[in-house]
C-alpha cells in the first residue's frame, strides 16, 4: 500500500506553493496521491494538472483552508 504525501504549503509565498506541488508530482508513485494543505485556491494549478494528466478533488474546510487531493488520471 502506497502512502499519501501530504503537502503543507500554507506558510509558503507564491510561486513557492506551486514550485512545491509541481516538484512532489515528478515524485509521485503509481497509486501514490498528493494531499494538499494551502489557505487559498490554486487555480493556476488546475490547468497544470489536467495538461499533465492528473486529477483533482478540492474541498474547502471547516477552518478555511483547502485541501486538494492530486493522483495521477487512470488512463496515463
């Protein structure tokens, strides 16, 4: 069973939240899923994810941050 990494970028400044995705994706094993902690949307990473052939699910918290699980599209 391969283990989620988790991704805590919310004391981060831009760019360095997307440098950070961006170089856990080159890493990233079959089944292994990114867990993203960040206190905004992405959304310059969406298009990112799906050029590359990853897919997404985000979800805003009770606590007001966003959690945004990446894994690689089944078909890739």
């Amino acid at each position: 069973m391969t283990v989620d990494l988790t991704l805590d970028v919310r004391d981060l400044e831009p760019p360095e939240p997307l440098e950070k995705v961006l170089e856990a994706l080159c890493v990233l094993e079959p089944g292994q899923r990114i867990r993203m902690i960040h206190h905004r949307e992405p959304h310059p990473l969406y298009p990112i994810l799906q050029r590359e052939g990853f897919r997404h699910d985000t979800h805003f918290t009770d606590d007001g941050i966003f959690e945004i699980l990446i894994w690689r599209s089944p078909s890739r």
